[in-house]
C-alpha cells in the first residue's frame, strides 16, 4: 500500500442485511447478581450543576474538561479524601450557537496541549496549554463557518505526523499543524458528478451536513468520517475513509447506509451522521484486521417506506461489507464497544412502545452473529421497582452514547428510571448500571457469562428526555485509570471516587494506612502504631507458642505421674510394713532345717512343696490367739 499500489475498492455490496431479533427475556445462564471487586466500592463523591445540556466529557492532565452546548469548562478534581471537582475556568460562548451544532464535542490532549472546538467561534479549533489555572492561549485557528467536531491527533507512524484534524459539520475535513496551529490543507466532500466508488452516492448535489464525526484508522494514515449529508430530494447516512498525506486528502472508499441506496426523507433535522466504532476480528478465511462497524438510526424513505436501523461492519483498508444486521422497527443502537476478544457491546434503545425494554446486546465482530444479549432491567437498589419495592412500573431509558468498558471487563451504562405508581409518572432518577462482561477466575474464558452488579444511583436533578432525545455517540461516562469516573447527563456532571478504606482508620504519629491497614514506622508496634517496640512485649510466632505450651503441658503430665507412682510405693510399703508388725504379733517364728527342707511350726512339721494344706489351728498359750499355719505360709511364699 504505501509503495502506491491502488486499493480502491468496487462498488457497494448489494447483499440485503439479516435481520438481528432482540430477546424480550434474559437467558437463565446471565441473571444473577455477582459481586465484582474492583468496581464495588464506588461513591458518589461531587455533583456540578451546569448553565446548558452537557454534550462531552474528557479527562485532560489538568483535570476534566467538560463540553457543554453554550461553554467548555476545567475542573479539577481534589484530593483522594474528599474528591471534589472545583471549576479552574470557564469558556462561554452563544447558547444559540451551542444549540444549533449537530458535530459531535470532545477534546484530545497530545504533548502538553488540549485540542478542542472553541466554544465562542464557531468553526474554530484552539489549543490550550494543559493544566493552566488561567486559559493560557497556545493558538487558534479559523477552519469553517459552522461548527466543528472533536479534533483528532494524527499517530507516530503516520505519513503526516504532528497533525491535528478537524472535521466540520458540513463534511469538511482540515488538517493543522499541532505547533502553531497552521492550516496544511483542507478537504471538502465531493460533489454529486464526481467518481465516488459507491453509485449510491452519485445522485443529487450536496449542500449541507446533518451532523458529522470521526476516527483515525491505519495507523493515522486514513481518517474515517461519518456525515448525513442533504442532498437535492434525500439525506443521505453516510460512511467516507480518507487517505490523508503531507498535502492533501482523498476518498479512499464511500459507503451508504440507508436501504436499497434510496437515501432519507428530510424530515426536521433528518437523521444523525452513523456512530463509529473500530475493532479488531479474525475472520473465516483465516484473516484478520480492523473493521469500521457504524450504527446507523431509522428513518423514513424518500418514498416514504420506513427503513430500520442497521449495524454494519467495513473492511478498514477497502470498505468491503463484512456484515450488516437490520434491527427491529424503531429501534437505534449506540457506537459499539469493543470487549474480549473480538465481540462488540451496544446498547439499543426501545424505541418508542411504552412496554420496549432497551437491550445491552454482544455480537461477534467477525461474523456479526449474536453472541448475548439482555434486557437492561431496573435496579432493586432504587426500592421502587417491581415486587421487591413499592410495586411501582419502572421504564428503564438510555441514549445512544457509547457504554465505558473498564480495564478490568465492567460495563458501564448510563440509564434513567422513570417510575409509574397509580398511573401517575414520578421523577426520574439516574443510575448507572454496571455488568460484568469478562469471565471470573474458575469460569471458562471461552464462554463468558454476562453478570449483573449492583447499580449506582446518582442523585441529583435528571433529564430523561434529554438522555431520550440525545443522540451523541460519544461516551457520556468516563474512566481513568485510579479508577475515578465521571458521569455526565442533562445539566448535571457526577463524579464517582472509590470508597476510602482508610476514613475511619487512625494510624497516629507512627503509621500510615493503605487500604484500611496501619503501616507502623521502625519501633512501633500494635494495630495503632501507639505501642513502641520493646523484647519482652514482642510477638512471638504462634507456631512457637504453641510449641511451648505442648511442651509444658508434657513436662507437668510426666511430673504429676511421677508423684503418684512414687505415692503408690509408698502407700505399698507402709500397708507391707504393718501386716509385718501384725505377724509378728502374733507370734509368728520361723526355722530353717537345711537337713529335712522344712518348716517348723513349734515341734509341727509340713513340707514346702504343699503349703495350701488345711490349717492346723494351734492356740498361743501366752496371747490366747490361734494363728492359722496355712494362711502364713501362704503369705510368705
């Protein structure tokens, strides 16, 4: 490609896209509530109120840099304690002008600069020197008459490097220098007669851009524009890839989005410019690579037909279609968000049923196949909702705004509840609904279970039918990475702060707490730090106290058992000692015949080897007691 080989591609594929059916009931295997550590402690920490709708939020070195329809301002945010955000400048532009704009909003911050649509001139691109509390001007630049996009910075490897793009809602994309600001060139879409690669195109005059956005792909060398651009009778969704070099742009591929290539009836406004995603998927043939994927919204036909919402996937390089799924009538999904692996997560709205439920929905990126899908309930942390609460009827509303996925496979969603008792609406509430998209350790990676974790209510004044009616696709819920989100809807800004475990943990002097646990400088000890250090007060191991013990414990049971055998003998010798002192009083004497081996009983002679012979009573003539011979005999042997 880059030795100038042609890569254009033919014309649009002519294959009518499969429809994609919504389920009315989540699968069994993907209801559940399964806590998730690294998202469970989340607090609402500060609430801003705003002059104007909210169109973008962004975090920035400074802080974060929220867009509105009539001002553009920094907050910063305090310290890990108390996490406030406090407003460090304010830019305030026409609240007309605001309004009017279609262009998506947002800021991009590359090397010590924010880039960003001024919000007092329209069409005007102006860098500010990051983090400076008084608005230091590094640059403006005039680009269109209208108002203009988020800029977008183009890569290291790109063929034109330190370049800011800035596209305008009415198709126009320029090219800027990111030091001075300086204008390289400019591109304007081409008009109807012109060699587009799609014919769908090639019908009635450009005049005006219902909206626009964009994103860089191949590296920073392509920019890939999407625009709802009005022609003679029609509006037109499309999708235009833009090889971008040192002097100039050109239409890589263009593709339409509306049916059979008829284009839209041109009703108000018409319809939004398609959201764009980009992911990465291996496909059948063995290949892989970047797909543009677009979001395109329903609309009425120039023949009046109704036309449903799509969802498509272009191959990044040439265009060519991968897939693309009909959705349901009245029904419009959000940019996709890439998740594991190749899928890719949207939230599709309900439409316009009161019973329509809104679906947080998975396909596969390279097949464009249904992975998952579930309808996105009300929370039972609101207690209003469903036979758990009050018994009232909740409605759970989202916009179109690209759910944030955090590093750890969270979902983000930011919803609004209207609750409906005894017929009568009561106000809405904001939550923000959070699940768990990637497999837990123990579960099979290669079938990851969807699981719902406990919704944050937010609080504070919100805007339903702004979040209805809002079909921005960037995301309104932001992330960074120690873990701070920011959550924007209406006129009110939310920042949510994990909880501090170490609030209620006093540490003293001598410690500092980490994660709710005392760490205790050298010479102090206990779960304070208030104890200093001493030997005699240390801790032992419990493996050697518990050694200690069982050897005490065997010293005394060896010494208690040496006493009472020693007071078994002696009790013996004593009982031994006065049955002696009984023989002998009674008279008891004994002679040896070494001749005749016997014993000799006063003159009665018996022989040893009998000595169980009946007794010979014989009676004692001085003590008058008769002594059983038998008996004694028997004792002594």
């Amino acid at each position: 490609r880059r030795a100038g080989l042609s890569l254009a591609s033919s014309a649009a594929e002519t294959a009518a896209p499969t429809s994609l059916a919504l389920p009315s009931q989540p699968p069994s295997a993907m209801s559940g509530v399964c806590p998730f550590a690294a998202t469970a402690n989340l607090r609402v920490a500060s609430l801003i109120g705003l002059s104007s709708n909210v169109r973008a939020v962004d975090w920035v070195s400074g802080g974060l840099l929220v867009t509105a329809d009539a001002s553009t301002s920094l907050f910063e945010v305090g310290a890990a304690a108390d996490a406030r955000l406090n407003r460090v400048w304010e830019l305030k532009g026409p609240a007309d002008d605001g309004l009017a704009c279609l262009a998506e909003a947002g800021a991009a911050e590359l090397e010590g600069l924010t880039y960003l649509a001024s919000p007092v001139s329209s069409g005007e691109v102006v860098a500010l020197v990051s983090g400076s509390p008084d608005r230091a001007l590094a640059w403006s630049t005039p680009v269109t008459e209208v108002c203009a996009g988020p800029p977008l910075l183009s890569g290291p490897c790109s063929m034109l490097q330190n370049a800011v793009f800035s596209h305008s809602q009415n198709g126009t994309l320029a090219a800027l220098s990111q030091r001075d600001g300086r204008l390289l060139w400019a591109w304007e879409p081409p008009p109807a007669d012109s060699n587009a690669s799609d014919p769908a195109t090639q019908s009635g005059a450009s005049s005006e851009v219902g909206g626009s956005d964009g994103l860089l792909a191949d590296d920073g060398d392509m920019v890939i524009l999407a625009s709802c651009e009005r022609r003679a009778a029609s509006c037109t969704q499309l999708v235009r890839a833009l090889s971008v070099r040192s002097d100039r742009a050109s239409v890589r591929w263009e593709r339409a989005l509306d049916g059979a290539g008829k284009g839209c009836a041109c009703i108000g406004a018409g319809p939004r410019q398609p959201r764009l995603a980009r992911g990465w998927a291996r496909f059948d043939d063995g290949s892989e690579g970047w797909s543009i994927v677009a979001s395109s919204d329903p609309c009425t036909l120039a023949d009046g037909q109704p036309s449903n919402g799509t969802v498509s996937a272009f191959d990044e390089l040439g265009g060519r279609l991968r897939w693309a799924h009909a959705l349901p009538a009245d029904v419009r999904c959000s940019r996709a968000q890439p998740g594991l692996g190749s899928q890719l997560l949207l939230v599709c709205t309900a439409g316009s049923e009161p019973d329509a439920t809104p679906v947080l929905l998975a396909l596969d990126g390279a097949e464009g196949t249904r992975r998952w899908s579930l309808p996105l309930a009300p929370p039972p942390e609101l207690g209003l909702c469903g036979s758990a609460g009050l018994g009232a009827r909740c409605r759970v509303l989202v916009g179109t705004s690209q759910p944030a996925l955090s590093a750890d496979g969270v979902l983000f969603v930011l919803a609004a509840i209207v609750p409906q008792l005894f017929g009568a609406t009561a106000p809405s509430s904001c939550a923000l609904l959070r699940y768990a998209t990637r497999p837990s350790l123990g579960d099979a990676a290669s079938s990851p279970l969807l699981r719902a974790l406990s919704a944050i209510l937010l609080g504070g004044e919100c805007n339903s039918d702004w979040l209805v009616d809002s079909t921005g696709a960037r995301p309104l819920v932001r992330l960074r990475a120690d873990g701070t989100l920011a959550v924007a809807a209406g006129r009110s800004v939310w920042l949510l702060a994990p909880r501090n475990a170490c609030s209620d943990v006093d540490c003293g002097e001598h410690g500092v707490c980490r994660n709710g646990t005392c760490f205790c400088t050298a010479n102090y000890l206990s779960k304070d730090c208030s104890q200093p250090y001493s030997p005699l007060r240390a801790e032992w191991p419990v493996w050697i106290g518990l050694g200690a013990t069982v050897s005490l414990l065997c010293a005394l049971f060896v010494c208690v058992l040496g006493v009472y055998r020693s007071f078994l003998w002696v009790k013996f010798r004593l009982q031994m000692l006065s049955v002696r002192h009984a023989m002998e009083g009674r008279g008891y004497s004994s002679h040896d015949s070494h001749d005749s081996h016997a014993l000799s009983f006063d003159g009665g002679h018996r022989q040893r080897g009998a000595p169980f012979l009946p007794p010979q009573p014989r009676s004692d003539p001085e003590s008058g007691s008769s002594v059983a011979t038998g008996s004694v005999t028997s004792l002594l042997d």
